[in-house]
C-alpha cells in the first residue's frame, strides 16, 4: 500500500491532537479509520544539547515553541487534483516541506512529498 508522508507544524501539541481528533471523529468519505500513521516528533531542535568530555550538560538544548508531526497518508485515499494528492481538509495549513527527505516508519521507508 503506497502512501504519502507530509510533515506538519502546529502552534502546539494540543492543536496537533485536536486535529487528529477532528480527523477521526469526521466522516471524511473515502478514508479508512486509524488506517494512517500519525507520528509525534515533538519540538524542533534549534540549536543541540552540548555535554563535556565527562558527558556533563554544559548548554541546554533549545527548542522551537512549534510542535512537529509527520503524517503518512495512504495514497488511494487522497484527492488527486492538478497532479498533486492534496492534504486532507483543514490540514495543507499546517504542511512543510522538512530538511530530512526519508521517513521511517514502523518498517515504512518513504520519501517525504514535496508536491
């Protein structure tokens, strides 16, 4: 089963799992329930975490206030306009294209969709 893996940045974990909530409790036709990958990736890394030689903390990570998550989509149940899969509704807001261009997943090894 094909699917497409997006990224996407939410103002907050909440708004994340209120979107994910939105997206199940709806009945969008065509869609098969909890049959896509949903997948937590937290607050981006802005600049890492940095230790000593002895593995002591001596700069704290920081992290960006946006929350990410990365979606893997099953293909055949996307909309298919102008040679692109469009988002489900209300999510293409949210998408960004990331830096990293492979998504594993639970045995899943895709490329993210950069259309």
């Amino acid at each position: 089963m094909k699917r497409i893996c997006r990224r996407y940045v939410f103002n907050s974990k909440e708004q994340y799992q209120d979107k994910i909530r939105e997206f199940k409790d709806s009945e969008f036709e065509g869609y098969t329930p909890n049959s896509h990958f949903f997948v937590s990736r937290g607050h981006e890394v802005l600049e890492p975490q940095e230790t000593d030689e002895n593995g002591e903390i001596t700069k704290e990570a920081v992290l960006s206030d946006k929350y990410l998550a990365d979606v893997a989509w099953i293909q055949k149940e996307l909309e298919f306009e102008d040679n692109v899969y469009k988002c489900p509704y209300g999510w293409a807001t949210y998408r960004v294209v990331p830096s990293n261009p492979t998504y594993a997943l639970r045995g899943l090894e895709e490329s993210y969709d950069n259309n």
